[in-house]
C-alpha cells in the first residue's frame, strides 16, 4: 500500500497507514499489525537483487517491487491515485527523487497540497475524488487518523480496528481518471499505482487502461470487480511478487495483449 487516504466499498479490508507523530492508544493497535505484516513479508524467502534491497518510503515493499518491475528504468511517468503524503509511506516517491521520474499525485484531502508542492516539484498534486465519472461532488470521510480517510463512514471511524473515532463530513469534487489526465495533456503511463481501497472498481470504470496502457498497475483491493476489469483488459496479476506483498496486487498486460507485458530494460 502507498499510504493513501482511504475509499471504500466492497470487496477488501482496509489496511491504513497512520498518521505520523507520537503513537496514541487509537494507533498502538494498527502500528502493531503493520509491525507484525513488515516481518513476515521481509522473511519471505526468494527475495534477490532489488527486491533484497531495504525500501526507504512506501509503507511496505511496494517501492522494491515497483523498482524491481522496472529495473530502476530512468525518466517514467506514473499516477498515484489516493497519494496521501509526499515522502512518507509513498509508492512513487523514490522513482522521483531517485530515477527522474515525474507524474501526479491525487487525494481526496488537500491537506496533502503544500507538502506536494514543497517535496514532490517534479509532480503535479490535485484534489478529487477519483471516480466513474467527472463533475459533482461526493462525500468522504476524513478521520483524525488521516490514513483512515474513507468515503466509508466506518472505516473512517476505525471500526475495523476496535476504534470509534469521529470523522467530518466532506464533499470532494469528483473527476474520472481519463478527464485529469486527457486535461493534463497526458498520453501514456508507464506506472498507475491506486490505493483506494474497496473503491477501485469505480475509479477503474473511469480510466481508459486500453488508451493510456500502463506497464505496471498495483493497486491495494482483491475483489472479483478489479481481477475481472484487468482481465477483460488484457492484464495478469505478477504472481512472484504475492510472497512480498499480502496487501496490494501488480498487474501488467498479458503476452500478445498489444502492448509490451514484461518490464522494460533498465536505463
């Protein structure tokens, strides 16, 4: 997961990053099952080259695996939907400081936008609610635990988790996936990495994959909705990267799909 402000529905249980600063007794319980999540998937035996590498940001390994898919190819562009912080907990943050990449964070909260601003100058941050559709707004729920941030009113109370926190009531212009970027003058992703939670498939059911063919998507939701839209579309989940990660999945297009399946040679 990229620490991401949380959209939910069905289909997943969320797994929230929390928020920085000193532990509380509404936290002491996510940072011990995220505690306990790190030392099993870095135990996990096969992990060579990149992926036996310490990761610096993402929460868990999701910035060794991007890496290892792309070889630390230089000068990508990626999209990060439900970006959350800048630097902290992020999948995209080491490509750009790193690797030259550039690309745009999106989250529900603007509360993100001036660390945006100041640490990320090769990327572009916007406030939406990324959905199926553009115009309106929509509601969210944003938690004193920024990483419990839903537009489920539960998950953002923490109700998975024993907690019974009190989210406000936001309304978040909405936009579909393909309008910001066709806005942006974007034409080809190379990374689409979305942490949304159980409201992936309608942030998918905006985002023309066959237009802008993504080489690699991770995206943290295991419903039927998401295998079945990446299926129809010519994607296939990387399997070798499931010992590493127990929390998110990483597609890439199916060999003779149209488009080139395999990671790309490093720069």
């Amino acid at each position: 997961m990229g620490g991401c402000s949380e959209e939910a529905g069905t289909g997943s249980n969320p797994t929230p990053v929390p928020a920085t600063g000193a532990a509380t007794p509404e936290k002491s319980s996510l940072l011990e099952a995220l505690g306990r999540h790190q030392r099993r998937i870095r135990n996990a035996p096969g992990r060579t080259g990149i992926l036996a590498e310490e990761k610096r940001y993402s929460l868990f390994d999701e910035e060794l695996i991007i890496r290892d898919f792309f070889q630390d190819r230089r000068g990508g562009v990626f999209v990060d939907v439900g970006c959350a912080w800048p630097i902290n907990a992020s999948n995209t943050y080491y490509l750009e400081k790193h690797l030259d990449w550039t690309g745009i964070g999106i989250d529900a909260l603007d509360d993100y936008a001036e660390g945006w601003k100041q640490e990320r100058p090769n990327s572009k941050f916007f406030s939406y609610l990324v959905t199926d559709r553009s115009g309106g707004t929509g509601t969210f729920f944003k938690s004193p635990n920024t990483g419990l941030s839903s537009t489920n009113r539960d998950l953002a109370a923490g109700k998975n988790y024993g907690d019974s926190l009190e989210p406000e009531e936001l309304e978040i212009p909405m936009i579909a996936l393909s309008d910001l970027l066709d806005r942006e003058g974007i034409e080809k992703i190379d990374l689409l990495s979305m942490d949304i939670e159980g409201h992936a498939p309608k942030a998918l059911a905006g985002f023309d994959i066959d237009r802008f063919r993504p080489s690699l998507v991770v995206v943290e939701d295991k419903s039927r909705a998401v295998t079945e839209y990446f299926h129809e579309h010519g994607y296939e989940e990387i399997e070798r990267y499931v010992p590493f990660d127990s929390i998110n999945r990483y597609f890439q297009r199916k060999p003779g799909s149209g488009t080139e399946s395999s990671s790309p040679p490093a720069g």
